[in-house]
C-alpha cells in the first residue's frame, strides 16, 4: 500500500482534476459525503467548511492517492474499511469526504479530497504527519492482508530542467501540426501532454526509420532527446557504483566521457559529461542533483579535536560527575550517559589509576585522568566520593558559622561562643521570617 499526501490552500484545482478525469471516463466518484453533485457546489461546500477556522490559510486540504498491489483485491467496501482506518489514525474521522477511483493508469488507484478542518471548525493536528502516514500503511498492510509497497520517490530534479528535456516533442508537434504524424496520434499527444519517450513509442509503429530520424531532425530535437538519453545513463551508473573512483570507473567502461572543468564556485570546479560517439556534452549543472559536483559522493567534513581540546572536554565532564557521584558505580553509570568510556590501570600493588576518553570523538585517545587534572586522579577521586554530599554541606555551613563566629567576636570584642549562639539564632529568625 502507497499513500501520498499533497496539501493545498484551495480544493478548485484539485476537484476539477477529478471531475474532469470522470466526465473523460478515466475515474468515477465512489463516496462523496456532500450532498451535492454540482462540481461548483462542491468546491463551495469544501471551502466554506475549511473557512470555518479563520486562522489557517495554507494547508487547508489534504489531496490523497492512494494505491495497491496487483495481488491484492480491494474492492470498495474494502476501500471504505481501509480509507476510515486511515483517517481515524490521521484525526480525519468528521470531515469531508470524496473518494475518486482512477483507471487512467496501468495500476488502478484512489484520489481522496478532505479539508484539514473538521465539520466543528477544529483543525487536525498534523504535526509528523508524512510519519504517521507511512508508519499507517504499515499497520494497515498488516491488518488487512495486503502486499507491503514503499514509495521509493523520483530523484531531485528542478522542474524546468525536466520538462524542458522531456517534452521537447511535444511542444514541437503542439506548435507546428506537422502533417508526416497522422491527425488522430497528434491529437493524442496533445490531449494528453505525452513525453518524448512515450510519443518516438507510438511513432516508431507508425513511421519507417528514416521518416522518424526525418522527422527528428526537421523538428531540431535531437540534441536534446540525445541529452536526456545520456542523463538517463549517467543516473543508472551513479546508482550502481559506490565512490567516486568507482563512478569515473564506470564511465569509462560505458564509452562515456567525464572531466573537471575549473569554475568559481565552492568546490573549485565543475563537471562535463559527454557521449563522444554521438558528439553530445553537457555540464553538471543541467543535470540532476545527484550528478552535480557539489552533490556527487560529498561527505560532510569530520571536525578534529586536538589533544587539548579533548582534555578541556573530559576535564568538565569528570568534574559534572564526581559532584553528582556518591559511589564509584554512580561515577561510572554518570559517564556511560555521556558516552564517555573508562579503563582502570593495575599492576601487583593494586589499580593506581584509569583512562578516560569520549566515544563522541572520532579517533579520539585514552586519556590518563591525572594528566587532566590532578584533582581527578583516582586517589583524589576516591576522597572526593566518599564523602556524603549533604555531609559536605553541612560541613561547609558549620565552617561558615564558625568563621562568622569569629569575626563577630573579634569585633564585638566578645567570647566566640556567645558570638557563634548569636550568630545561629539570628539565622534561626531569619528562616521563620522567610
């Protein structure tokens, strides 16, 4: 099972598509949940029921297609079931509704229209929505038997570069009516914005090889039909190799070419492919992004941590934990949260140290813990946790008294007893007045 989510701002657009592809024949409306059949109606309904929360203006309708296996028989009343399971995973369960069966494809599949705001006014919660999407289709694979299909997507690739290499033709047969392809096909063509591919397939049957290689040429498209062959077999090398040495490899074997041409921009220089045995080059830049140069195998850039660096990392870390330690095992257990590892070193007298070092570090090195700091040595440590941190506290409380007890007696010229009592008690009604 497939579902694509589109969003949209207005439903005109998207309800015409629909209806326009059943007054061709091409689909048929199975549920509407509006009680209208009015195409103008409909639209209204939708964005009258979408206006009832003033606040959203982007987002405010859902343009699903959903698809299924060849092996798997849905009938409707197994698309209804599956369709509410859907929508109640989706928080969709009261709102409109039209369902669109299309056939205008070899594999016959479902357009679903619904404003993101239910019949109340209240909007769906869509955040991880495209998540949840996915992760459904996956429960309802199960639930209801169905083959699992992922929806790999199509490769990034700018819209204008495309279509200006792949509806050449048809733009050519839509401009000049050439009278060589026969009324019917060119209507066809026209009717249905056929790409280059599909239209030499229905003329291949119909015209010799040389009226087809005429007609090519008359039309002045074989530079770029030849392109868009030559990206096609650039993008199937660079899915079947794993490196850059591996791609140029590959190209060679081809019969392909490839150089790199200095520029101006960050990486220094760009790429130029070409197919020598029919004289066709073309830069990376008109090319998809996975063949452009600042694209192609680029690897984010490790950061290096020198030596002190690391030491300046640890130090902070193992002073964090020691404070929040009590025992060697908390230490320990305080470390593994910051994916820091540690090793003991031992001879015939006992452990007399350990190494620490930080797993989050590439080709980072163990580190003896005395060489960062002397204060965390293991024998310093091992003072530092023994004592009982509220024990410490109270320790340095007392000291504190006992300090302040001095410098009141000093002043006042008075026993450090009586100055210490005074001291306490002036601390004591200073707690039971806050």
């Amino acid at each position: 099972m497939i579902s694509i989510l589109k969003k949209a701002a207005a439903c005109k657009g998207i309800i015409e598509y629909n209806e326009e592809k059943v007054s061709q024949g091409k689909a048929e409306l199975i549920l509407s949940t509006l009680p209208v059949d009015n195409i103008g109606m409909k639209v209204k309904l939708m964005e009258m029921n979408a206006s009832l929360n003033p606040r959203l203006r982007k987002n405010r309708f859902i343009h699903q297609i959903v698809s299924f296996s060849k092996k798997d028989n849905v009938g409707e009343e197994k698309l209804l079931d599956i369709v509410r399971a859907f929508h109640k995973e989706m928080g969709w369960e009261d709102h409109q509704l039209l369902i669109y069966k299309h056939q205008d494809t070899a594999i016959e599949h479902y357009h679903i229209v619904t404003p993101t705001v239910d019949v109340a006014g209240s909007k769906a919660n869509d955040f991880n929505d495209f998540k949840i999407n996915r992760d459904t289709c996956r429960k309802l694979e199960v639930a209801y038997d169905l083959e699992k299909i992922v929806y790999e997507g199509k490769e990034p690739v700018a819209l204008s570069q495309r279509n200006a290499l792949k509806y050449t033709l048809f733009n050519y047969i839509k401009k000049h009516q050439p009278d060589v392809i026969p009324a019917e096909v060119r209507n066809l063509i026209i009717s249905n914005n056929l790409s280059n591919t599909t239209i030499l397939d229905h003329l291949s049957g119909l015209l010799s090889e040389k009226e087809l290689k005429d007609f090519i040429t008359k039309s002045k498209q074989t530079q770029p039909i030849k392109k868009l062959a030559l990206i096609d077999r650039l993008s199937e090398i660079r899915k079947s190799s794993s490196t850059m040495q591996d791609f140029e490899i590959n190209i060679k074997k081809e019969g392909l070419y490839m150089r790199k041409v200095r520029s101006q921009s960050a990486e220094g220089y760009n790429l130029v492919y070409g197919d020598p045995s029919s004289t066709i080059y073309i830069t990376d830049s008109k090319c998809p992004k996975p063949l452009q140069m600042r694209y192609l195998y680029k690897e984010s850039p490790k950061k290096e941590f020198s030596l002190e660096d690391q030491k300046k990392f640890l130090k902070t870390i193992l002073q964090r934990c020691s404070y929040k330690s009590s025992s060697l095992e908390q230490f320990e257990k305080q470390l593994l949260e910051y994916n820091i590892g540690i090793q003991y070193h031992s001879d015939k007298r006992g452990t007399y140290g350990y190494s620490v070092k930080s797993n989050n570090v590439p080709n980072a090195d163990w580190i003896g813990a005395s060489s960062i700091s002397d204060k965390l040595g293991l024998q310093q440590l091992m003072k530092n946790l023994a004592y009982d941190p509220i024990k410490i506290k109270a320790k340095i409380a007392q000291q504190k008294i006992i300090h302040t007890g001095k410098q009141i007696g000093h002043m006042l010229n008075v026993d450090q007893e009586i100055a210490e009592e005074e001291y306490k008690r002036q601390q004591e009604e200073r707690g039971k007045g806050g």
